[in-house]
C-alpha cells in the first residue's frame, strides 16, 4: 500500500531550518525502515512535512504516524535545534495512490518549495481533499495560522 502521510508543526511555526531539514529526513526515514515499510519520498517543508511510504501490511498507517511524530519530535528535542520543546500538531492526512500514480506524487512531494511559492499549505492541503474527493468536516482539519 502506497501512502502520502502530511501533517503539521505544531502552531504552524516555521521552525524546522532548511540546515536542518535533510538530518530530520534521514532519521524520518530510519524509523520508517525500522518499521517494515520504505520511504519513496519526503520533504520536511518549514512547517509540514510530506511522506510517502510503500507501507509493509503489518503495519498500521496510523501506528507509523504516531511513531515517525513521537520519535522525531523526540530526536529534534534532544538537538536542541529550538529554545523551546518542538511538537507536531495533532493528527495528520494519509492519502492512498496506486502504482502507476507513484512517480507523479514523489516529483510532487519533492518539489516542495517551488510548490509552496504558488500556494500555501492550507491551500494545498484543501486542493488534495478536493482533487481526490475526500469529504470532510472542517473540525478536523488542521490548526490553520495565515
């Protein structure tokens, strides 16, 4: 099973620093190996970080999720990157793709930062929803900072 896991830092804060970002991906992708499952693509983006995993089927989607959050924001903490104690937001978007759909979504998912200079997060993240007629109520949506 292929999915694109997206979730958020906590308050929306630009707090992950691009020096940062490819040391946070590797550990990322160590838990995720850890776990069974291979990691096709990431990009910790700021202030969200999108993933997709070729999931193994043991493996629950949100077992991994709570892992890969608990286990990083653990890892960033103990860098001491930030004065304060980082956490990501509750929740998180899991959206499932077919083989033939893979090579599209990991060019997506890498090329991160030149999306983001047309659309915001919260934009991007609604244009997904939409585009893959996912009906939800607003109340679980992210945490939204304009």
């Amino acid at each position: 099973m292929y999915v694109q896991l997206v979730f958020a830092v906590k308050g929306r804060a630009n707090i992950i620093a691009e020096s940062n970002r490819i040391e946070l991906e590797k550990y990322i992708c160590g838990i995720i190996n850890n776990k069974k499952s291979k990691p096709l693509a990431i990009y910790c983006n700021p202030d969200h970080t999108h993933i997709l995993i070729g999931f193994h089927p043991e493996i629950s989607v949100s077992d991994l999720t709570r892992d890969i959050k608990a286990n990083s924001s653990k890892f960033i903490n103990e860098k001491k990157w930030l004065r304060g104690k980082f956490q990501w937001q509750d929740g998180f978007g899991a959206f499932t793709y077919s083989k033939s759909q893979i090579d599209d979504v990991i060019k997506y998912i890498l090329k991160q930062p030149e999306h983001h200079k047309r659309k915001t997060f919260k934009e991007e993240y609604l244009s997904m929803l939409h585009k893959l007629e996912i009906a939800y109520d607003e109340k679980y949506l992210f945490e939204w900072y304009e």
